[in-house]
C-alpha cells in the first residue's frame, strides 16, 4: 500500500471547520454571540498553543448538536457545507487530493475534528476514508460529549492510522510509502511517523521544524 495522509484543517481547508461550526451554531440563533465566541477563541488557543485538553473541547463543540439533535443538526450541517465549507474549497486542494488518487495511493484524511463536522467534508473533496474524533451517541444517535475511543488527536493520530491498517490486516511494514501533509505542530507525532512528511501551510514552529530537518514545505494556498 501506498498511502497519502491529510490533515484538514488549515491544511486542505483555508481554514478551521470545527472553530468555523462554533461560529455558525450562533449564526443559526443555537448560542448566544459572545459567550459563544469567547469559549470558541479560548479553546482554539489552547489548540494552537498545544494545551488543549481534547475531552473538554468535545463537550462544549457537540453541546449545541446533541440539545437539537440529530435531524436538526444534519439539516444545519447541509447548510453549513453550502455557506461556508463548499466556498471555501480551493482548486489546488481537490487537485492535490486527486493527483494521490490518480496515483493509486489509499487517501485518508486524519483530522482531530469531530466526524459529524468532517464526513460531509471529506466526501466533498471525494474521500471515502475518515479518521476523526469518533463521538459517542446515546440510542436516539445524539452525542453525548463524549469521545469513543481513542481520539485522532496529536499522538492519537498515530494510535488512529495504526487501527485504520490493522483493520485490513495490515501494519506500518506492509505500507510501502506514506505521506503527511498537515500545518500543525500538534501533528508531529504523525509526520515523524510517515515516509514523507510535508508541512503544508506551516504554522511557525512547525516551519521551523520542517526547514530544520528538511522537509518538503507546501503553500498551497499562495
């Protein structure tokens, strides 16, 4: 197997699909405009600064989904792909991702955002295959704030794509080549794990990371 691994976020998206969700909830009336955003910009802070504590955040991002429930939330979710995702997919993204699998390799986006945010996008870019933060639903299908499983986040990535390969009886020594493109030093653990890793619209440490070690950098939204 030949393998092609993406992040989402600021990576194949210009921009952040769970912080951007934590805007529309307010948007479609579900929260209160400022208490909403400041927990939204505190927790992606904590993102970016590497501190987050991944279990809290799920609480408070699915808070709004699991009081709607699951027919309001989907049918919220089909306009959030039209308003805000589905302009925001850049050309250069979806060729990318369609030179991997012109290439025959197995396309797999690994995100740390949940999959009721992420599998619409995902198809979107025509990507069957999904590693995200797994949420645990209650028998009605609503989350719970809870995460199921291990969560696809820093060094979860690693433990996720492992679970991924052993489900089709395969581990590390069978993939022939993997490549990684992510924007985050959360990924780390994950790119120093592939074949190729790529620092695709860096943020700062991991640009400077990448140009220590010398890894391939992508600006693709240049």
């Amino acid at each position: 197997m030949r393998l092609a691994l993406f992040d989402l976020d600021h990576t194949l998206l210009p921009l952040d699909s769970d912080y951007a969700w934590g805007d529309f909830v307010v948007t479609l009336g579900w929260r209160a405009a400022e208490a909403q955003t400041h927990a939204n910009d505190y927790f992606y802070e904590q993102y970016k600064a590497g501190t987050l504590d991944i279990h809290e955040y799920i609480r408070f991002s699915v808070d709004a989904v699991r009081e709607r429930g699951v027919a309001a939330a989907e049918a919220a979710h089909r306009r959030f792909m039209r308003e805000v995702i589905e302009p925001a997919i850049r050309p250069q993204a979806r060729k990318l991702v369609r030179a991997h699998q012109q290439a025959g390799d197995e396309v797999v986006i690994v995100t740390a955002t949940n999959e009721f945010v992420t599998r619409p996008i995902a198809r979107a870019f025509g990507v069957d295959e999904l590693i995200a933060i797994e949420l645990e639903r209650d028998a009605q299908g609503n989350p719970t704030g809870l995460i199921r499983g291990t969560p696809s986040f820093r060094e979860g990535k690693v433990a996720r794509v492992e679970q991924w390969l052993s489900a089709r009886g395969l581990d590390w020594s069978r993939v022939v080549h993997s490549t990684f493109y992510s924007d985050s030093v959360n990924d780390l653990p994950l790119m120093e794990k592939v074949h190729e890793p790529v620092a695709t619209n860096p943020d700062a440490r991991l640009q400077a990371i990448a140009v220590e070690r010398g890894w391939r950098i992508l600006n693709l939204f240049e």
